[in-house]
C-alpha cells in the first residue's frame, strides 16, 4: 500500500512536472506565435501605408521592424524607395547602400542605386553600380549602348538649343502641369487656399493640389494666377488636365477613393463647358478598372486619339504610356505604346504636340537624372524609338511635364531643379534650334558581287570624335538609324576579310529630308 502509494505520488509529480513543462511549451510557442503575428500585422501596416503613397508613416514602421530584427531586408529597400518617392536622394543611396551589403541581395537594387546617384551628378559612381548591374543582368536597359560619361557629354553638347526662363508664379510649394487654355495657363498648386477648413495630403503634409489660372503677358510673364473653376476642385488632389481642339471639354486627373483599405489611385474625368460656364460635375471615363491608376491625359491635336499614363496589369514597369480610341466620347480598349517607348521604369506625362511628335517623361530611359523628357517621331504605324531632348531641358533632377505652344517653338514644363522657389516649379522656355533627325536607312553589299554582307561592325562617331552608335548589319546587309539633321557623323565598317570603310554622314546630306537611304560598298581584301 505504501509501495503503491509511493509510486502514485512519484507519478503525481512527475506528471505534475511534465505539465509545467508542457506549459511552459505552450506559453512559449504562444508568446513566439504572438510575436511573429505582430510582426506579421506590422509589415502589413508598413505595406498599407507605402500602398497609400504615405511614405513618412510607412518609414516609421519599416523602422519599427528593422529596430526589432525583423524583415531587415526588405525593410531596408522599402526605406529605400520611400525615400526615393519622396525626392529625398541623399537618403534613398544611404540605404540602398545599406541593402547592398545584404548577403544574396537583388542585383537590380544596383540599378536603382545607379539611378539615384545621377540626380545628384554622381556620374563615376552611377556608372559604377550601373556596369555592376549590366554584368549581372546580361541584358541593357534602352539607351544604356555605351558608356554614361558619353551620353551625359551628349545631352550636353546642345545647351544652346533651349532658353529656360524663370516664372513668378510660383511659389514656396509645388507647382506642375501647364496647358494653354485661351489666352492663360493653367496649372495645379498645392499652395495654402485661403479656407476656413485645413485638408492635407498625408503622403507629403502639405495641402491638396487645386487647379489655378494665370494669364500669359508674354513667355515669360505669367500674372494675376487665381484659383480657376473652383466649384469642381476636389477635396483631394486634382491635376494636370488638358482641352479638346475647341476647349468646351476638359479631361482631368483627381484622386478616386476606392476603399479605405487600398487607399486612392488617380482617374481621368471630364468636364463640359455650356454657357460660358464649366459643370461642376465630374464624369469619370468610360474605361472599366479597378485597384490601378489612369492618369495625364492628352488629346491628340484632331481629338481622335487620347494617350494617358497606367500602371494598370499587363505593363513593362511601374507606370506606362497607353492610348485609346477616342470616337466622340467612347473610348476603345486601352492599347500599351509597347517596349520601344515603355520601360522597366515609369513613363509619365504623354503630350502630343501639333507636329505629331509625341513627348513623355521617363526615369527608365538613360537621361540626366530622375525624371528626363524625351520624344518620339510619328512613323507609318507607330513611333520611331526615344530621344532625349537633352540638357537645358533636361537635368540631373526630375524634368516633366512638358507642354508645347502651337508653334512649335514655346512652351513651358516642370522641374524641382536647384535654383527653384519651391518643391516643383513651372518654367518657360524658347527652342532657339530644333532638334531634329533624319531616319539613314542603309544596305553595305560587297563591292565586286554585289551581295548583301551581314554581320557588318559600324561605329558612328559626331565631329568630336565621341561614339555615337555601335551597329551590326543584319541578314540583308541593312541598318538604319536616326541621326540628328545639323550635324556631321564620321564612320567606319570592319568585317573580316574586306578592307575597313571609312566615310561621312553629313547635315547636307540629312538637312531636308526625314528618310536618307544610301549603299555603302566594302571591297574584299
């Protein structure tokens, strides 16, 4: 009995012991549990934020994370690109520095990296980090065919092409979107409205952007700028708009509340004038969407076509340049402008000029800095590939918005360059020299056969002995390229057992004509 009772007090304690320790396992895993929920509905919280493009708040928690160990990694990138978002360079290359020393980190942080490093002039150190990524990636980014310190030189060569004019119409905060409409400008603020209630954007604190109105004196004198059709500025940002030919309907860009979850995207309206007198009421488009933006819209010069920029799915990057169909309001499938024109990056800001010549923004494409404006030419059945309008127009910050005058010659865009009186700035400004190109189609035959040579290696220098183009010519013996019209090109052809082809490619060759079409010939050794 008492062997028994022994052994049924032994037992007791042991399970007594068993359960301690059983529960103490169950806290543990539970309190683990807990945690890793916490911090699972904080990265959610952080996420949440950077959806909402408030980026300061979402800072805050990717902060909260890596202070707890927690998600370091990818933390540290998003911090990277909030930063980036919020135009804070110097910021954004801390901490995609700080990524890069991350074990099996992402090489395309190299080219983020690169990218940042150019808003400041850091040209060595871009192309640094932009060779490192090319060598991991095996492939090129559009306009990345040779070194940067070319390019940059470039963009350059041609500063007296433009004149950049200064406008007193803006002010200590942010100013963007010029479009002619009569005798005015008008354009979107987020400067303080005289109101008895105060709403601010949480992505930036500063207020919502209204859309205001200036008459033109001249290119370089804007006065009186007042809010314009206030009775249909949102509670939320509104902006960049533009006109059809006879501006009684404006299309514009304004936040649409989805739900609170994923926050507000942007969305086309539009808005007749009847009477002398614009509606208050806002139509959104008739395109079908949800969860992505449409924004910048721009009618072609008939009306029949209006480009816009999407992040929507199914695209090349982050926000891409589409266009539609426009048949007296109804508007056909969204069609993407495709590779040639979209990147890995964002194309923003479509604008077509009464030339036909397309011209966007771009931070994908090879330029100055962040955001550069760039242009295609109208071809038979789309456009012709990129060109970089170069520096003044462009700088090592973010140059966007770009409108141009109906002749050809004025215009205005948008800039956060130094030397600006607030955030974004509009400026004016004068082509004193268009840039212009012609098209050189051309086929290299062997001079004695009169066969096409493939495989050809053409170098085309400009007049100060820089490369321009490397080519290759294809299967039928033929290249082509586009070449500025008012200047003067050397080249030289090698292939293997012929003899190297030197010659000139000249402005009085290309001066008038938009397609130049020759036949170089190549003798055999």
């Amino acid at each position: 009995m008492s062997l028994v009772s022994k052994n049924i007090k032994f037992k007791i304690l042991d399970i007594s012991n068993m359960n301690k320790r059983y529960i103490s396992l169950i806290i543990a895993v539970l309190a683990t549990l807990g945690n890793a929920f916490s911090q699972d509905k904080e990265l959610q919280k952080a996420d949440k934020y950077f959806n909402q493009f408030n980026y300061s708040m979402a800072i805050e928690k990717y902060l909260n994370l890596i202070s707890e160990n927690q998600n370091t990694y990818y933390a540290t990138i998003k911090i990277a690109e909030c930063y980036s978002k919020m135009q804070q360079t110097e910021k954004a290359i801390k901490w995609y520095l700080k990524a890069i020393k991350f074990p099996d980190f992402d090489y395309h942080i190299y080219y983020r990296l690169a990218q940042e490093l150019k808003k400041i002039n850091e040209y060595d150190a871009a192309q640094d980090y932009m060779q490192k990524y090319l060598e991991l990636s095996g492939s090129k980014p559009k306009g990345y065919d040779y070194p940067m310190n070319n390019y940059i030189r470039l963009l350059k060569e041609d500063s007296t092409r433009y004149e950049i004019y200064k406008l007193k119409i803006n002010s200590e905060y942010s100013e963007f979107g010029p479009v002619i409409y009569k005798n005015s400008l008008i354009y979107s603020s987020n400067r303080p409205k005289r109101t008895w209630i105060k709403r601010d954007d949480v992505m930036t604190g500063r207020p919502f952007y209204s859309l205001y109105i200036a008459k033109v004196a001249s290119i370089t004198e804007l006065k009186d700028p007042k809010p314009f059709a206030g009775k249909f500025n949102s509670k939320l940002n509104i902006g960049p708009v533009c006109f059809n030919k006879e501006q009684n309907i404006m299309y514009v860009t304004q936040n649409s509340i989805k739900n609170k979850q994923d926050g507000s995207v942007l969305d086309i309206y539009t808005t007749k004038k009847t009477k002398g007198k614009w509606s208050k009421n806002l139509e959104r488009i008739p395109l079908q969407h949800t969860g992505y933006s449409i924004a910048h819209p721009s009618l072609s010069p008939d009306g029949r076509k209006l480009y816009f920029s999407s992040d929507m799915p199914g695209g090349y990057g982050g926000m891409d340049l589409y266009v539609c169909d426009n048949k007296n309001g109804f508007l056909s499938t969204p069609e993407n402008l495709g590779p040639d024109i979209n990147t890995p990056g964002n194309e923003v800001f479509p604008f077509m000029a009464s030339d036909g010549r397309l011209y966007f923004a771009s931070d994908g494409l090879q330029g100055l800095g962040g955001f550069d404006i760039f242009f295609v030419l109208p071809a038979e059945t789309s456009f012709s590939y990129p060109f970089n309008m170069g520096y003044p127009i462009n700088t090592a910050a973010d140059d966007f918005s770009f409108y141009l005058n109906s002749d050809n010659r004025t215009g205005y865009l948008t800039s956060n360059r130094p030397g600006g009186r607030g955030e974004d700035d509009i400026y004016s400004f004068r082509i004193m020299k268009q840039l212009d190109y012609c098209l050189l189609v051309g086929t290299i035959v062997d001079e004695e056969t009169r066969k096409p040579l493939n495989g050809v290696q053409i170098v085309i220098k400009n007049n100060m002995g820089v490369i321009v183009y490397k080519l290759v010519s294809d299967p039928n013996g033929g290249f082509s390229i586009y070449l500025k019209k008012d200047k003067n090109y050397i080249f030289t052809c090698r292939k293997k057992l012929y003899k190297q082809l030197n010659g000139k490619f000249t402005d009085v060759q290309m001066m008038n004509k938009k397609i130049l079409q020759l036949e170089l010939n190549m003798q055999p050794k």
